[in-house]
C-alpha cells in the first residue's frame, strides 16, 4: 500500500503515536468524568471546586484533542500541547490526595468503575486518575513536538 | 459492598448495562469521526453533505450521551432517546454505500484505522460503522426505555 | 430569492424560529456554566450534586442542539427534544433556590456577571437561570413539535 | 463590593477582557458552523476538506475555550493559546476565497444568515468568517499572555 491511498498521513510510527494517543485522550476523558463523579458523590475535600474544575477541564480538552486528531486536523499539535499541560496539572491535583503523593501502590489493571469505598481505595481511584493523566500528558505532549508528516 | 456505598446507583444488571452502553457510544463517536475523515478524503459520493453531516450528528450526540451516563445523570435517558434514533438514521446512511445494503460480510473484528483503499475496503469501512452504529443504537434504546434504579 | 437557494431549508418563520432556537440554547448553555461557577463558589447547598450535574447536563445538552441546528441537521427535532427536557428539569432545581420558587422579582434585562453577593442577590442568579431555561424548554420543545421543512 | 466576594477573579479590567473573549469565541463558533453549513451546501471548492476540516476545528476550539473561561478555569490561558493558532488558520484559509484575500469589503454589522447566493455574497461569508477569526484571535491571544490574576 502507498502512503498516498490512505487519509492518515505520516510514517507508520507517526500513525501509532497518534492512534495511542487517541485512546490515551479518550481514556483519560473517561476517568476523569467517572472521578468527577465519584467526587461528588465523596463530598468534603474531595468536592472542592479546584478539584473538580480540574477533573471538568481535563476532560474537555482530551475530549477536543482527541476529536482533532480523528479528523485528521494538521492542528492537533496546538490542542495536545494545551492538553499536556492540563493533564499534568489534574495529575498533580489528583496526587494531593495520595498518602504519598505519587505514591505506587498496586496497579489497577483494568478499571472497572469506582473501587470500594475504604481510605485507601478513594485514595486508589484518585491514584488511577492521576496515573492515566500523567500518561496521556506524556503522549500528547510527544504529539505536540512532532514535525507535521505530510 | 452495599449499593448505597458507590455512586453508580442501580442493580449490578443495569450498570452492566450502562457501562456497555457508554463504551458502545464511545467507539460509535470514534469510528464515525474516523468515517468522516475517510470520506472527506475519498471525496465524490462519499463527500454528500447529508452523509458527512449524519456522522457529525452521530459523533456528537454519542458523545454528549456517554458523558451523561459518566457523570450519573439521571436524565441520560433523554439524550440515549436521541441518540438512538440518530445512531439508526445514520446506520441507514451509511447501508447506502455497501452492496447489499445491510450485507453481511467478513466481520472487521479489530478495527485498526481505515482500510485499504478499494471498492471493496471502502464498503468495508461504511459496512462497519453502520455496525457500529446499529449496536449502539440498540443500546441507548435499551438504556432510554429502562426505568431509573435508584 | 428563491428559498432553494439558501442552505436553511424551511420558511421564513420556521427560520425564524430556529434562529431564535439556537440563541436561546446558546444563553442557556453560557448562563449554565456561569451559574455552575458561581454555585461551585458559593458552596454548601450551592454545591449539592444534583444541582451542579444538572447545570452541567443543561450547559452540554444545549450545546449539542445548537449545534445541529447550525449544521443544518434534519435530526434536530431529536437533540430539541432532549433538550427542552434538560432544561425544564434544570429550572425546576434552579427554582428550589428562590424563595417563592417561581417568584417573579425584577428581570435581569442584561446579564453581565453573577450579581453581588447577598441572600438576595444568590436568588437572583438561581431564578435568571430558571427563566433562561424555562425559555430554552420552551423554544426547543416548538422545534421538536414542528413538522421538518423541505 | 470586594474582588473576593466574586467567583470571577481578577481586576475589573481582567474581567472585561474575559467577558469580552468569551463573547468572541462564542461568535466564533457559530459563525463557523454557519460557514460550514453553507460551504458544504455550495460544493465544489468550497467544500475541500481542508477547509471544511479547519471550520469545524476553529467552532470546536472555540467552544471548549469559552467552556474553560466559563467555569472560571485558571487554565485558560492553555485553551485560549491554541484557540488563537487556529481561528488564525481557519481566517487565512477563508481569506482564499475573496478576492483580494484581506479585502476590506462592506462590513456586515449584524449577522443574520448566510448571504443571498452570488459569486460576490459568497465571498461576504467567506469574508465575514475571516473577521470574526482574526477578532478572536487576537482576543485569545491576548488572554493566553495575560498573567493569571488572583
């Protein structure tokens, strides 16, 4: 197959990034509305504004970003570089209520929905938010230094 | 755990429900932006406006449905309502391009960007989002005709 | 000129209306979030969860119908709908936070800003985004009622 | 009243630009969508996909730009920053289509739906978008250089 007969341009590599980067947008949108829920629902510090204008931002722009990107837009790197930022500030956020900010803790594999209730496991979910924020930071911000393929 | 301790209210059965409901709406927005890309680019036919603007239509209320569900409103019923029937609508639409209409073909098991270009590849992408977009349809259906858990 | 020429189908009045339509989903949608700010700000009752996901259901559910009108969509009867539904339901909260509920008091003629803060003044914002809604339901549910123009 | 009794942060000077930003991207995506509307309905090199492409970009952007200000986001300055790049890009690509590129032309002071059909009201719209983008734009830009006003 040509390069040509295909709407994505780009080398192979550079089709892979952004497909990553498309599910890193699209999951990261998703865990950040189920812990803005889960927020809500948490009540007390969990529901300060900080947090959950954050958790809202960050979704929007991976939701954005994501969107440029399946259409194919050439300006994709000016909404993953402003993605990248927000995802890093929502990590941080999320890591405040982390015992140890960035703490390690067992991997969630595969989420599904909101753990238990318990201290650790609210501390669990807003570890996982902030795992899959940093992630996707990561990628967009990749996206964003990457020369146009034409 | 008791119900009552988590966000997502309901029986198990309907956030199982939900929960396929969301990711059906999520893949349908993804594949029908894929679908717009592609045939922006294939131009011709494929570039009518109703077509294109079907798959924007279907992109966006999926879109806006999914985030109802994340975010535990219990009005997600209305926008899967809508949803539903643009999901239907467009599946039409896109039948119009496939031989058969609503042929059977080799499921495209794993969807990995556009196909190769060729008469066949072409009605091979359109044949999938119409898939698409029928199981989703007949999720929000579901999901819109079920009543509240509380 | 002669109607087909334009890309708005319908005549004058049903255009009319749809441009009246999208404005009053484009307030409601701005007045929405600017009341989910001030609500998120002004905390306790304010920042109950149903109040705030409602603001938050109402601000994206219009945006998507103002949308579908301005692509021109055949499908806005669907988005309307859902719409007008959202928004009664997001007044009928709003209202909760007045004194007499749907109490008249003076109009909010031009809307710059939440108004200063007082007991009095936190009515006000609760009771102009009611009515904003009110009219967005209003308007919306004429779009879904109305037979689709050629 | 004091600063601190408002949700809206920043001197008065801050909140006007604000105010005045947000009602620019709010014009901005709806004279887009119109623009896209209408360039889809006229066809041939209107319909390009670059084009295209580059309309719905700069509604989106916008959208999620005035959302972020809205909800009184402290990350604005990032939404606000790629929205510039790309309402400057979608106004150079409408500037394609009139005559002398930034041609002057008639001001349209008040919108209201596309231009009857010639080959000179077709280049209005086209025209009219590209002023609507550039005054965005600056605006956005001027806010992304803003310091954050606490």
């Amino acid at each position: 197959m040509m390069e040509t007969q295909s709407p994505n341009k780009g080398t192979l590599n550079h089709k892979n990034m952004m497909q990553e980067c498309i599910e890193n947008c699209s999951r990261c949108h998703t865990v950040c509305l189920e812990t803005y829920n889960y927020s809500l629902w948490l009540g007390g510090r969990y529901s300060e504004s900080v947090h959950l204008r954050l958790l809202l931002d960050c979704a929007e722009i991976c939701q954005t970003s994501a969107n440029f990107m399946l259409r194919g837009s050439d300006l994709h790197r000016e909404t993953c570089r402003a993605c990248a930022v927000v995802c890093d500030n929502c990590a941080e956020d999320c890591e405040r209520y982390t015992v140890s900010g960035t703490g390690e803790g067992a991997p969630m594999s595969k989420h599904s929905g909101p753990p238990q209730v318990s201290k650790e496991n609210v501390d669990d979910q807003m570890k996982y938010c902030a795992e899959v924020c940093r992630e996707c930071a990561k990628s967009c911000h990749a996206m964003a230094e990457m020369p146009l393929q034409m």
